[in-house]
C-alpha cells in the first residue's frame, strides 16, 4: 500500500521527521517496484499434452498439461494457470476428442472454477474424432484468479480427449499488453 510520506510529516514546519518515516520510504519503494516488475514482466505461458486423458461425461473436466512448453512467470502448474497481476489477459487452447456419434461436444476457458469468457459446443462428429479450438482475448483478471482448459461431452460414459504429436491436446496465454 502506498502512503503520501508528507501527509505524515510535513517538511515545511522544521520538526524531524518521526521514526516511521524511513520505514514507509522503503516500503512505499519496494512496492512500487514489485509492482512494476510484475507489469513489465512478459506474463506467458504453454503447455501441451501429447497422451490421451479420458474424460468423463457430463462434467467440464480440465485438461492435464503433461508438457510445459513456456511459463515466464512460473504462474502454470497443470492444470491452472494463477493470474500473477490485474491485467487483460487472452487465452487459447484445443482438444481432440475420440470418435463417438453420440451427444455434445464441449471446450472452454474457465476462470476461478465458475466463469466461462469462452465456451464451443458442437454435435459429434459420426466416423472422426472432433477438433475443438476456443480463443477468448481481452478478458480483464485480477491478480490470483484462476484460468483453466476444460473439455466437456455428454455421450453417457468416459471418452478420450486424444492428444497425440500432430494434434496435441494445447492451453496458451498471455498477458494482452
């Protein structure tokens, strides 16, 4: 928090200054600087999983990066990224599903495990697996939100997102500077 030093102690009248005053001068210095770290550091990170993770129905489930690809702010431990600073943010990510004919499939970016800024639902695909890929940008987080990929289905059992090497199972951000 910072504090106006010369609203407790006025220069102008010849008193020393109290003792809290050096205190209050670093403090006010080392929170500024904090802070500017944080906004002039390049908030970014990847993550991928190149291994199925079977998801189960009905439950908008995250994905379980297995590979981090970036985190400059070592703010990503799978499957959550921690909003490090107030910011816009953007995010992406995709899934690939199994092929099944039956019900819904679903991608999307959740915030603190309730909000969704980005969500696709789409019927499933009858003889190929279904590519699901959700994007939402400018999306203004406060420092300690949360951010997840989740995948979602409805075909009435378990069924694999597949990430394989060409089609990785992928969850990016970025701060939006």
């Amino acid at each position: 928090m910072y504090v106006d030093l010369n609203t407790l102690h006025n220069p102008a009248t010849g008193n020393s200054p109290p003792a809290t005053w050096g205190d209050q001068a670093r403090d006010n210095f080392e929170d500024h600087e904090t802070r500017i770290a944080a906004l002039e550091s390049d908030v970014r990170f990847a993550a991928q999983r190149t291994t199925t993770q079977s998801i189960p129905t009905g439950a908008w489930t995250p994905i379980d990066c297995t590979t981090v690809l970036r985190d400059d702010g070592s703010d990503f431990s799978s499957p959550t990224f921690t909003v490090p600073v107030d910011d816009w943010y953007d995010f992406s990510g995709q899934v690939v599903f199994a092929s099944n004919a039956v019900g819904v499939r679903g991608v999307g970016i959740r915030v603190n495990g309730t909000d969704f800024p980005g969500v696709l639902l789409v019927p499933a695909a009858s003889s190929t697996g279904t590519f699901l890929a959700v994007s939402v940008n400018d999306v203004w987080l406060t420092a300690g939100n949360t951010v997840q990929l989740v995948a979602y289905h409805t075909v009435g059992a378990a069924l694999n997102a597949a990430g394989i090497s060409s089609q990785p199972l992928r969850f990016t951000g970025r701060a939006a500077k």
